[in-house]
C-alpha cells in the first residue's frame, strides 16, 4: 500500500468522523452568523466544540468588535479560536497535513501524554469604544453595558426602546411625537429643539444632541454600547447622565451577507438585509444595508367625517426606511480610510393618547364636535380631528482615517449629518379644532475630531523609576474636537380655537360648581361682537395661528486628553480631561399669521422679536483607581464631573424676559465597579455602585395664568439639586453547553433635593400654598423612573439531526416597578408594577444558513402608560406603550 492510498483512507476516515460530529454544529441555527465551517465545529480530537458555535468566526468578527474607531492592530484577542482564526499565518488543511504523514504512521504508537481540555463554554471577551479606544469592557472603568448582534437576532430587537429594556436604569420611550429617553432618571420631557438632552446619541462614534437621532432606523447593528455617567471627557457636554453608543457592522474581508424578513399583527412587515465583502482584493472592501420597517399603529380614531380634520385613522404606528453604504480603504498609502453613507426616513402616526374620565359637563362640550367620541380607557381608541404624526428624515456622510506613526495612531474622524424634522400635534386631543401645532425645521452638524494615541510606554511616558522604584507602564490619548449645529427653522406654527374657550367654559363650571359665569364664560361673552357673525356659536370652528420662527447657531470646540498608569500589573490610574468652549446664538421671531387677531392676546400669546448670544466654558474630568489582582476580576474606583450646556427656550408664547434662556447645568457622578468573568469563564457578572448629584437641573415647566384662561408661561429653569443612586448590575450565564441565561436589574433611588417650582396639573394649582403659583416637589422622586427594574431571558439551543437541523425555544421577562407618569408628580398619575412576559421558538439548519422563528412580546397584553397628565382641567389624557406583538421571522445568512 503506498502514500497516495494511505492518504484517501485517511481523509475517508476523516470525512466519516466529520458526519458523526456534525449535530453539534446546530446549535448555531440561530445565533444569526450564517453557515459554520464544518473545521470550527470540532476540536483536535474530533468531538463537537461548543465554544466555536457561540462565537463569530474570523477576521470579520475581530474587526466588528472594535468599533469605528479601533484599527485591527488594536483589537485585543476575543477568544483562542478567534485569535487563530484572526492569524496573519495561513492555517494548515487536511491535505497539507498529510503529505507529511509517513507509511508507518498507522503503526501502534506509545501512549502521548494529554493536557485537560479547556472549557467549551467560556464566553467570549467583549471589546468596546467607550474611551475612544479598543479596550476589553472588563478592563474599562464606567457603569457599561453591551447588547451585541447575537443577542439582537436571537431576541428580534428592532429599535432603541427595545434594546434600552436589557440595560439597566435605561429607558427610551417611543410615544409617536414624544421622544423620552432617560438614563438615570435623568432625560427631557417635551420635544423643545433647542433643549438638548442629557441622555446622548451617538453613531459610529459622533455625538448628535437632537431627540430625533434616538428615532432612527437600528439595522445592522454589530453592537449598542451604553454608558451611564457624565461621559464629557470622551463626548463632550450634554452627556451628564450618559450616552448610547450605536455601532454599525463594517465591511469585511470575505463576502458574506443576510436577508431577515418579519411579518406579523399590526401588519407588520419588516424587512432587512445587508451584503459585504472585497471589491477589491487587499484595498478595497464594501458592506451595503438597507431596512424596510412598517407597522400600523395600534390606537384607534373614532372621529367621524363630521369633526376630521386631517387626522390618521391610527395612532402610534412606524415606517422607518433606512440604506447605507460603508467602504474601507485597507491599505491607502499605507493608512486606512472608512467611508461611510447613510440615508434614513422614519414616519411616526402619532401620540396615540386617549383621554378618559371626564367630568358630566365637559364630555357634553366635546361630544357636540364628535358624538362618537371615545372616553373608555384602555381600549386602545381615541378621538382626534387634526394631524398628529412626527416625520423624519436624516442624511449622514462620515470618514474616518487612520495612520499609525511608528507604534502610535492618528486617527482622524469627520462627519456631516442634515437632519429634517416635520411634526404635527392635536395638542387639545379631542376632535374639538381648539389647539393645533405644527413644526419643520432642518438642522445641519458637521464634526471634526482628530486624535492621537499612544502605544504602551514604559515607565511613565517613558520615565522607567524614580529612586529605583518601576513606574510600570502608562499610555496617553489626547485629541482635538469640533462640532457646529444650526436649527433652521421653517416656523413653528400654533392654531388656537375658539373651541379652546369653549371647553374652558365647561372645565371652569364642572369645578366651580357654582351658577356664577366663569372667567372664560365671561370673556367669550366680550369677545362675541368681535368675531364674524357666521362663527358666532360655541361649537365654532373659528381659529387664529401664530408662528414663531426660532433659528439657532451653536459651535463646540474642545481640547481632550486621557491618560492611563499601569503602577503593576494589579493596580492602575487613570484620568481624563475636557476643556470646553461653546457660542450659541439665537433669533426668535414670534408673530400672528392670520387676521384678525382677537384670540391670541387674550389667550397670553404676544409678538415678539429677539437675538439672543452666550458663550460658556467648563472642563470636564474623569478619575478612576483600579485594581485588578487577576484577569477575571477588576474593582474600579472613579469619579467624574460633567456639564450640560445652558441654552435659549424655543417654547415661550409670550417671550417674556426670564423665559428665553437658560444656564448649565453641573453632574458629579460617583461610582464603584466590579467586573468579574467567574466559573472557568462561563459566566460575565458586574454589578456597579453610583451617586449622580446634578446642580442646577435644567426642567421645562409651564406657570398657568391665575384666572386658567390663558396657556401660561412655559420656560425652562434650573431646579436646585437633583439627585440619583443605586445599583446597575447585569450577567451572562453559560451553565450548559446548550443553556445562555441573561439577567439585569436596576436599583434607581431618584429624588429632587430641592425643587420648589415645579409645574402643577391644571387642575392642582399651588400646592405648597405660597403665592408663587408653581408646586414644591422636593422630596419627590423623578418622573418616568421606576425605583427597580429588571430582565431575564433564558435560551435553550438542541440539535435535532445530524444534517444541521436545529430548534432553539427562548423566553423570560421584563419588570418595573411602580413611577410617577406626569412631570407634576401628581399622585393620581401613577403607572404601578408591571411585569412583561415575552417568548420565541425556532428551527432552522446552520450549515445552509437559514432559520425561522416565532417571537411573541407583552404575552399578557400588560398596559403600561407611559405618558400621563391633563392637557384640559376636568379630563386625563394617556399615552401607552405597545400592547402584545406576535410576529415570524425568516432569516437566511450567508459567508463567513
């Protein structure tokens, strides 16, 4: 028998070894990362290798992890497999391997001594860019948590109010025309342009300060980062209670690419898909994706023919579309170029709110507009007769270069993004044409950044001892930061009714009580003579408009550095440090546009005219003592001061002096972390410690006029001091071969230290029985934050034959307990505890790449308010989140 015959009975034998091994491999079907190499599915000795089935395969997967703003030579290891896969040095086959295999190969061999084989459920290491640099999240001292593209698949999360569920003390509520994301507790409750959030946005690594970012499509995603804290040293200002971190997928070495399509009730249909790869070989790689996301809202309208005036048959329903293109440039001149361009178009049906439990005399005000007017509560319809959507479009073009300069790396970023918003809002929410508002406006960024980082030095920055002592290692980042944002206004329109009065007159006699005229029965009797003869009656759909025209220029600019010291391998320093400039202007043009104008003075709404300008600086800082004794443990000890910047009010009906502008704000955020990888590194468990006290917090509140017949002064002000504390803790659990278990929980004491002027409901005026005609809730907690919260899924992933036919079946829970639902803090506006079940169940074949799957959320049709109050004295008013979504989903995944 010769070599060559040696040799096909070898690979036979091989080939039949493969067969018997494969049904391990199904326990890949739907983690979302297409076919597996039959190679990865084996160990050395032939049986099935469960760790290569939970981790991404090859260059693409290491690369993804680090970000935009990580080149590949920075990457820390993932696993060993994926460092072997990732080597420069090309791997041996089977038949390279063979030709080395002598004749007397098969003879009986001495027993080899055998090492232990390493544990196949170690979970594999994640890599963030939350210090603008690719560093392990164990070793990174902030309160972080990291949804990746497994977890995103194999739980269909879709959007951002989904995601923030799975990260605790995290919640970005997606009301149709309200926007509400909060971390902390902290977050903005009205949807004034020129009020920037201290919850922050950003995407491939640039921070946007505009609510609208948060609407934006979420398709192939390699990951959501999420830090809590001031993150102004990395980031910039406005980030004083923390900063969602979106991070697309980037164009690979090897083609590869899927197609996932959704269908369910709400007629829902969602479709998205992404294919990348080289289109040149060695210098030129690619990566296009696109999404097609639709659902019908789920809040009927019951208006009629008789009282529409443009509203949409129903509320709260999404059309996000959203494509983009990436190219990297690997080897351009010996640096690297990524390009990247993206266009996104998301419509939103609305804010879905349904009033209910109105007094005798005003539901009969408002049903002689619309006599099929709704007041059932939670039956999921409500009664509109205006236009009420938010549309969105955003266009953003970003390059990043990278250099390396000897061991160090310039990188340098830039960015331009045009958002264009066009929003329409029943603002009475009833079918009575009383109070309207429309707005559009286009809003340009450009960001510059540039920055340079160090390698590891000796010593510090080279200084290797001081009398002998090792200064151990250190490394630096520092970096330059630009960013110009204008609000192009197109004009802020508001139309009022004498509607409006009319179901003022009925509000005022159900709490007078009294047969005395009301202050608004009086003045509609004065204003009668004055307004045409043919509007003459309280069921009129006489109006009057205003519009306010509000532009705004603002420039950042900062210098940045962050600076790390090794002392030994178990203890370290580091700090980081901001400084900050920034110049807004503003020109706000507020003036009747129509005629006559007979309403609009009564009602408190005047003309004016301003140009307003400011300029602040601050530095932000950033400390951190960390002490890691070993590779899977770290305690992190820091400390940071952020800032939120002052600004002007773009929300004011009667420009009255000390309602335009507004001052900083000042976050001090203390922490504790601890950041463990435990059982043979099968389960990641980190639990952090806070305190988040925020000086002069910046709160919109509207001050009623004293006879409840004008719209008041709305205003943003300074509260005293704010403050939040608690536990944010998460853990991802191994404790089988085919068992994942995730779990979080929040702990979030929040409590106004001292707020003495909040805004009281209409009809809870001065509660604190001052002559200030605002409402002290010191000692109260936040709005729209539940003191605990948290999540647990569970995964269970089975083979079913040995072709790659698999089954996985899923399932857990979220819970919050009970919140205030109104920023009066009223305690009739109370959501109490809620507990949310969710499932899924799916098959699908991982060698050819497909999977289908049945995902249902909310199981229990749980209803959960997420806005509440009272827009009219005399009736409340309720915004919803979504009520049970079932839906299947056909995923097909192709290449590496």
């Amino acid at each position: 028998m010769n070599n060559n015959v040696l040799m096909v009975e070898a690979v036979k034998m091989r080939q039949m070894n493969f067969r018997f091994s494969a049904i391990g491999i199904a326990l890949m079907a739907f983690g979302g990362l297409g076919p597996v190499s039959p190679s990865l599915a084996q160990s050395e000795s032939g049986d099935f290798d469960f760790e290569s089935l939970f981790a991404e395969s090859g260059d693409n997967a290491a690369d993804r992890n680090t970000g935009e703003a990580a080149t590949s030579d920075s990457t820390p290891a993932q696993t060993t497999d994926s460092v072997a896969a990732a080597s420069d040095e090309p791997a041996a086959t089977d038949t390279e391997t063979l030709d080395t295999i002598p004749v007397d190969a098969l003879s009986p061999q001495e027993p080899q001594p055998t090492t232990p084989k390493p544990s196949s459920r170690r979970l594999e290491e994640i890599v963030v860019v939350a210090q603008k640099k690719a560093e392990l999240i164990q070793d990174v001292p902030i309160s972080i948590s990291v949804i990746d593209e497994k977890f995103i698949n194999d739980w269909s999360i879709t959007d951002l109010n989904t995601a923030a569920l799975y990260t605790p003390n995290v919640k970005v509520a997606d009301a149709g025309y309200f926007i509400l994301p909060r971390i902390r507790g902290f977050g903005t409750d009205q949807n004034n342009k020129a009020f920037e959030p201290p919850a922050g946005v950003a995407l491939d690594g640039v921070p946007y300060t505009r609510l609208e970012y948060f609407t934006a499509a979420t398709f192939d995603l390699a990951r959501m980062e999420v830090y809590r804290g001031p993150q102004g040293t990395a980031f910039g200002k406005n980030t004083t209670a923390g900063l969602i971190h979106l991070i697309t997928n980037s164009p690979s070495e090897e083609t590869e690419g899927f197609f996932d399509v959704q269908y369910g009730n709400y007629d829902r249909h969602r479709i998205e898909a992404a294919v990348g790869g080289p289109m040149v070989e060695g210098f030129l790689n690619f990566r296009i994706a696109g999404l097609s996301d639709d659902r019908t809202g789920f809040i009927r309208n019951s208006a009629t023919d008789q009282s529409l005036h443009g509203a949409d048959p129903y509320g709260r329903g999404t059309n996000r579309k959203g494509l983009r293109l990436k190219l990297d440039f690997v080897d351009l001149a010996g640096s690297r170029l990524k390009l990247s361009a993206e266009t996104v178009k998301v419509e939103l049906s609305g804010a879905g709110l349904e009033m209910y439990n109105p007094t005798d005399t005003l539901a009969a005000a408002i049903r002689r507009y619309e006599p099929n007017t709704d007041f059932i509560r939670g039956n999921n319809v409500n009664t509109i007769d205006d236009k009420d959507f938010r549309n969105v479009a955003i266009d953003t073009y970003n390059a990043e270069w990278q250099y390396e300069i000897g061991e160090w790396s310039l990188t340098a970023l830039g960015g331009y993004s045009v958002l264009r918003d066009d929003a329409a809002l029943d603002t009475d929410a009833t079918p009575a044409p009383a109070i309207f508002a429309a707005d559009k406006d286009t809003s340009p960024t450009v960001t510059g950044e540039l920055r340079l980082q160090s390698p590891q030095l000796d010593g510090l920055l080279g200084l290797n001892n001081v009398f002998g002592l090792d200064l151990g290692t250190s490394e630096v980042l520092g970096g330059l930061y630009y960013q110009g944002r204008d609000i192009k206004g197109d004009g802020i329109v508001f139309r009022f009714g004498l509607s409006y009065l009319d179901l003022l007159i009925a509000s005022q006699a159900s709490q007078n009580g009294s047969p005395v005229p009301s202050p608004a029965q009086t003045l509609l009797s004065l204003i009668y003579p004055l307004i045409p003869a043919i509007f003459q009656n309280t069921n009129s759909d006489y109006t009057e408009e205003v519009t306010q025209d509000f532009d705004q220029q603002a420039e950042a600019s900062a210098a940045f550095s962050q600076f790390k010291w090794q002392l030994n391998p178990v203890w370290g320093v580091e700090y980081g440090i901001r400084f900050n400039h920034e110049t807004k202007k503003a020109q706000l043009n507020q003036y009747y546009s129509s005629s006559p104008s007979i309403l609009l003075p009564l009602l408190g709404v005047t003309e004016y005219q301003h140009d307003l300008s400011r300029s602040e600086d601050n530095v932000a800082h950033r400390v951190s003592l960390n002490f890691e004794p070993g590779e899977d443990f770290g305690i992190f000890l820091h400390w940071a001061k952020g800032f939120r910047g002052g600004g002007f009010n773009a929300f004011s009906f009667d420009g009255s002096p000390g309602t335009l502008d507004f001052e900083p704000e000042t976050a001090i955020d203390w922490g504790l972390d601890f950041k463990s990888t435990l059982l043979d590194g099968s389960m990641r468990f980190n639990v952090s410690l806070f305190r988040l006290d925020v000086n002069d917090f910046q709160v919109l509140v509207s001050e009623s006029t004293s006879t409840g017949i004008g719209l008041g002064t709305t205003m943003v002000q300074n509260a005293a001091k704010a403050r939040s504390q608690g536990i944010e803790a998460d853990m991802t659990w191994l404790p089988t071969e085919w068992f994942t278990l995730f779990s979080t929980f929040g702990l979030n004491d929040t409590e106004y230290l001292d707020f003495t002027n909040n805004a009281c409901a209409p009809d809870n005026k001065n509660t604190d029985g001052d002559a200030d005609p605002l409402c002290d809730v010191t000692g109260k907690p936040f709005p729209l934050t539940p003191k605990y919260t948290a999540t647990m899924l569970g995964m269970v992933t089975l083979p079913l034959s040995s072709s790659g036919l698999g089954i996985q079946i899923g399932g857990g829970f979220d819970y919050q307990s009970q919140q205030f639902t109104d920023t009066s803090l009223d305690d009739r506006f109370v959501q109490g505890n809620v507990l949310r079940w969710r499932a899924t169940i799916g098959f699908g074949n991982v060698f050819q790449g497909w999977a289908f799957r049945l995902q249902g959320e909310n199981l229990t049709d749980e209803r959960i308010t997420i806005r509440h109050g009272q827009l009219i004295p005399g009736i409340d008013a309720e915004g919803v989140d979504a009520p049970r979504m079932i839906y299947g989903s056909f995923r097909y995944t192709f290449g590496s």
